[in-house]
C-alpha cells in the first residue's frame, strides 16, 4: 500500500517478502496455511467435543465406520457447479492416480456400501438400515486470500435402507441431543427445515428441465450470500425464468398447509420425541449439495453470526450413481456437522468447559538410588488400572508438589530410603487437605498395598 503500484507490483513485492521468509528458518514453525495444530490443550477440546459426538451416536445406535483420507478424484467428480468439487485438494500422485484428500465423506459411506451390495441386482449384503457414524479430516483447497481453512474435522451420521422419515427424525433427533449435551437449547440454536420436493414441482411446473434440478438447487442455495437479484441473474443465465421460484422460496413459512405431507410427519414425530421446539420450516432451504433429493436441514445459531452450523438432507440416488441402475432402491439420508462453528458458537456463549491434564499419581524418587523403587511401584500402580507420571529425575517435596500440580495429579507417591527400606511409600493427597493442619493429608502405604488405594 505504502508503495502504490498496481495489483501486479504488489504480489511482485509479497512474493518476493515470502522467498525471504522461506530463508528464515521460523517459518517452517507453523503448519501449512490453512491447516491446524492440536496441542494437549487444544487436543483436550477437540477430543471432548468429538466424545460428546460419540455420545450421540452411540445413544442413537450408530456404528463407527473410517476410511481413508484420500480418495479418487473420480468419486466426487459432479457436474452441477457445486462449490465442494470446484475447491477439491487434488493431485496427480507418482502412479499417475488423480487423486483428492476427501471434501466430504458421504461419497465414501457410498463406496462403502456399494462394496458390500450385488451391483447386479442391487441387493445389499448386509443388513438395513445401517447406521453409521464417522468423525472425518475433510479437506478443500481455498485461495489464501480467503484466509478460510483449508481442512475441518465433520460429524457425519448417515441412515442407509430407510426411505420414511422416521430416518430424518433419528437424524435431527441425535443432533438434539448433542446440542443438549452441549448445554445448547433452542434459545441458543434452530434447525431450518424443508422438502426439496417442494421445490422440484415448482420448477417442473416451470417447464425446468429435470437434469437442471440440481445446478437450480446449488444456485438457489447462494440466496443469503448473493440476494434474490444474484439468484435470478443466475438462473436466468441457465435459462429459467427466476420468479416461480423466487416466489416458491418465499412462501409463507407460518402456513402449515404449504409443508408438504414429509415435513408434516417429521414434525408430529419430533414433536413426540421432544425436539419439534429445535425445528423451524424454511422453504428457502436447499443446501448445496446436488445429490439431495427430498428432505433438507441446516442448523443454524439464532443470533445469525455465524455461518451454518450442520446441514444435510435426504439423498436417495447417489448410490444408483455410482452403483448403477439396480441401485436406485437404496434411499439414504445424513447430516454433516463441522468441528469449527460449533466450538465459535460455545465459546461465545462460555460452554467450553475448562479442560485441565489429569493423572492418577505422580510417583517421584527422593534420589537416583530410589529410581529403581519407583519402576517397581509406578508398576504396580498401573496394574491396578491407575494413571501414573514417573518423575525422570530426583525431587524434593516442593518440587515434587509442583509437578503433581502441573500434571493434575490426585495424588504423589514418595519413594525415600527410610520408607522404602520398610517397605512403605509416602503417599500424599493433593485434593484434600488435613482439615486440623492445612497439609496435604499424608500416610506411608505398604507396598503391597498400593492396588487399594
Ligand atoms: N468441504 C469442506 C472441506 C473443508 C472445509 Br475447512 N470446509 C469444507
């Protein structure tokens, strides 16, 4: 800026600033842009959220299912304009494969379920519905300029083999609860709902074409970014007149008649299920994705900072894409859930809990001679299922306290000549103090007593 000059003359000038920075040796402390460290404190977040996600699904009888992070480019190769395809982190790798760190996991839930169907008869060799759940690494490749990430780890749950609602509401209702367990109310977040299905006869009505159904939906799912007169511009340059279904967008959200019979279940049985208050219907919701088919969601944090917190929907001919035409019976329905607004939305709103190190005991040697004592009841201690922290050095008490403090430890075990020579070790409480002296409570345990305490 200071120096003026075009766009040109200035990435001539940030180029040249990063070649000098590639010469500091500090630049290779970070990791690749866009991407993410997890150290133990961030680590002890990540792994609570993903618990309370396991949680979930678990509650809700998914099975964990896992598959590699790179896929062939060919598996999410669409023609309908989606963003998730046109941002893919591909390349070409030393056999010549194309391949793509995945984008999403569903193609892959699809892989994994073709793998195990008769693509000649469609049938499918495991039992239905599958319910499955898998926290994936998903990757796009933004621009830097953007400044957006590049990689985000993405809850999916998915139903296979149930073509009712009664597979929506399993959906939302686990994603219920993982607000709930969260202490998120629908105070705090809502999930728009809507029938794609609502949308599709009005644009048959329109005389659209049905292979354009989808590119309309990716198009119309740019509504909040780029306004009704950014939708109409690019409907009309595929050709379709924008007001039909501008005017389907807007419909009365208050009026229960236009809902549609799917919609009208899924409500009555989250409303049996004690989750219809999370719900709202939202005609305008598509989602971005052209393989859904019926059913969409989104979930959303209702001061509408943020951007959408979860989104899915049904999509129940992706199989017969890749499976082929004997595979157009197996309906499908899911939801993808990102690890990045949710922790925005909870530490907004003060929910992440405070996350300490926590070990059993910390045991410490009074001085190298006691090293060996120590390898014999840090042992011991951890046959009885206690977490152990071996001091690796010699330690006084103050010292050994500290320790015990930064390791958050419940307790210090004291290996000292005297002691040992009796076959005692000095256990200390650090939780709780002797309520005559203000000390930590201290008592010299026999050895073989150490599984008790
Ligand atoms: N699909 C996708 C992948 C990675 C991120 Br970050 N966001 C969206």
């Amino acid at each position: 800026e200071r120096l003026g000059g075009g766009s040109k003359t200035r990435k001539a000038i940030e180029a040249a600033i990063a070649a000098a920075n590639k010469e500091d040796p500090t630049f290779l402390l970070e990791p690749p842009s866009g991407t993410r460290d997890f150290e133990p404190a961030d680590m002890r977040v990540r792994s609570w959220l993903f618990k309370k996600m396991k949680d979930a699904a678990v509650a809700f009888s998914f099975k964990e299912y896992d598959a590699p992070v790179l896929e062939s480019v060919a598996l999410f190769e669409r023609k309908a304009g989606e963003e998730i395809t046109q941002q893919m982190y591909n390349f070409t790798d030393k056999d010549g494969e194309r391949v793509a760190l995945r984008p999403e996991m569903t193609p892959t839930l699809a892989r994994l379920v073709l793998k195990n169907t008769n693509l000649a008869t469609g049938e499918v060799r495991v039992p239905l519905p599958l319910k499955w759940f898998s926290i994936p690494q998903c990757w796009r490749f933004e621009t830097t300029q953007r400044g957006r990430k590049r990689e985000h780890y993405q809850w999916n749950m998915d139903i296979v083999g149930e073509k009712s609602v009664t597979a929506e509401v399993e959906l939302l209702g686990a994603m219920c609860y993982f607000f709930r367990s969260l202490g998120l109310t629908e105070e705090d977040v809502r999930i728009r709902v809507n029938d794609r299905k609502l949308l599709d006869k009005t644009m048959k009505d329109a005389g659209v074409p049905e292979e354009l159904f989808s590119r309309v939906c990716v198009v119309v799912d740019k509504l909040d970014k780029i306004g009704a007169d950014g939708v109409a511009e690019m409907l009309s340059e595929l050709g379709i007149s924008p007001e039909p279904i501008l005017q389907t967008l807007a419909a009365c959200r208050e009026d229960d008649s236009s809902l549609g019979e799917d919609v009208e279940l899924l409500f009555d049985l989250a409303e049996a299920y004690g989750f219809r208050e999370f719900l709202v219907f939202d005609p305008s919701v598509v989602r971005g994705l052209a393989y859904y088919t019926g059913i969409v969601f989104e979930a959303f944090d209702r001061k509408g900072e943020l951007r959408a917190i979860a989104g899915g929907g049904r999509y129940d001919k992706l199989l017969e894409l890749y499976g082929g035409a004997k595979c157009r019976q197996i309906p499908c329905v899911g939801f993808g859930f990102g690890d990045c607004v949710i922790l925005e939305l909870l530490d907004d709103k003060r929910l992440v809990p405070e996350l300490k190190p926590e070990v059993d005991f910390v045991v410490c040697p009074f001085s190298r001679k006691e090293q060996t004592a120590v390898a014999m009841v840090a042992s011991k201690l951890r046959e009885s299922g206690f977490s152990v922290d071996v001091a690796l050095s010699p330690r006084k008490a103050r010292a050994a306290f500290d320790l015990a403090n930064r390791a958050g430890a419940r307790m210090v075990a004291f290996v000292a000549p005297d002691e040992w020579s009796r076959g005692l070790v000095r256990v200390k409480d650090m939780l709780h103090k002797d309520s005559t002296t203000g000390e930590a409570k201290q008592r010299d345990v026999p050895f073989s007593d150490l599984p008790n305490l």
